[in-house]
C-alpha cells in the first residue's frame, strides 16, 4: 500500500505554496521519500522486539527506537490525525507500556494460551475507544473507554470498564483511570503514539475489524 502524506491545511502553508507547479512535485516527493525512509527504519528497528518485550531489557534499541519515533514526529508535526483516518482498529507492533506487555507475558497459563492479537479499536465519530488482548481461541482482555478530540493530534480518554472473558465465563473490573494521547504519525499503514505517561506505541491497520 502506498504511504499517504498529510498536507498542513493551514493559512501559512497555501501562503507559502510553490508557485512553479514542478517545483512543489519535487517538494512533495521530497517529503514523501523522507517518511517512507524514517518509517522503513522505524519498523525495521522494531521487527524483532516482539512487541516490546526484548527492549524493556536492552536501553540502547529502546534510544534508536525513540529517535526513530521522533524523526516520523518531525515529518507528520503539522498533520490532522484525530479526524476519520483514526477510526480503525490497529494491530500493535510494539510498545513501551509496562502494564500491557505484562498482561501479554504472564497472562497466558490463565487462560490456557498465548496472547494473540493486541488491539486498539478506536471510533472517532462515536467516541469510543476499546484496549484489546487476545488469548486465541476464546480467551480476551479489553478495556473500554469513552475519547474526545482535544486538538490536531491529541485525544483525552477516560476509562469506564474492563472486562476478562473465556468461552463461558466473564468477569467484569472496575474502570482505572483517564489521559491523553496523541498519534505524532498515521498513515495508510501504520500509526505513531506518544501518551501523558511518555510511553510510545506503533500499531498497524489490522486487516479485519474487531467486535465485542
């Protein structure tokens, strides 16, 4: 799939809009290039973390990963990533979140398995976030939360319930917490997270949509 680069819709940006026709394709493909090489880089250094739990031991692939998170932070720094295009639900790649690897590297003799899938299903329109972890075939853990656009690229979460589910049994956790997030880097493939507690996230568009 080709990359999609977002263009700042900005007073400043038409102000400034190359009036030789050829000379703004040779900015945009440019511009182009440089993100698919900062996002070749970026996924080639997380390809086999699995999914983070390699780097919580090894600090320096952890500073070539957030420099190569801060270099897609630099080229989409002026793009709109909280509008439709974040509606999706993404496949996490790898993350630096303490509690959710630990849940995918201790929760599995609960339920009999290993962890599948690691999810967020985000709706923008209704305002919904869910927090997924599955445990293939029947097993899952989700977090549900209620999200509002709070600028270009940051949204505010609020969470309002949890929920461990088997093939027939379910147990429901109370809701712990609220914050921020926001998605420095999205394109048609993948998507770039910073949060309130400075963690990082790389999700790619999963290729089927996750239902309760």
């Amino acid at each position: 799939m080709a990359t999609g680069f977002f263009l700042p819709a900005t007073p400043n940006f038409f102000m400034h809009f190359p009036s030789n026709p050829k000379s703004y394709k040779i900015h945009c493909s440019s511009l182009t290039s440089q993100s698919l090489s900062a996002k070749d880089n970026l996924l080639r250094l997380i390809s086999d973390q699995e999914r983070g739990l390699k780097t919580q031991s090894d600090p320096q692939k952890l500073s070539e990963i957030i420099s190569a998170i801060d270099d897609l932070a630099d080229i989409g720094r002026d793009t709109v990533t909280t509008d439709a295009s974040l509606s999706a639900t993404w496949r996490l790649l790898w993350t630096t979140e303490k509690e959710q690897l630990y849940i995918i590297k201790t929760a599995a003799p609960f339920f009999g398995t290993k962890a599948g899938d690691v999810l967020q299903v985000i709706d923008v329109e209704k305002g919904t976030l869910n927090n997924v972890i599955t445990f293939p075939p029947d097993g899952v853990f989700f977090v549900r939360s209620t999200i509002d656009v709070a600028s270009s690229q940051r949204v505010n979460f609020r969470f309002t319930s949890a929920v461990l589910r088997g093939k027939n049994w379910e147990f429901p956790l109370p809701p712990f917490g609220q914050g921020w997030f926001e998605t420095v880097y999205l394109d048609d493939e993948i998507r770039v997270v910073k949060d309130i507690r400075q963690d990082y996230l790389v999700v790619e568009r999963a290729p089927y949509t996750w239902k309760e």
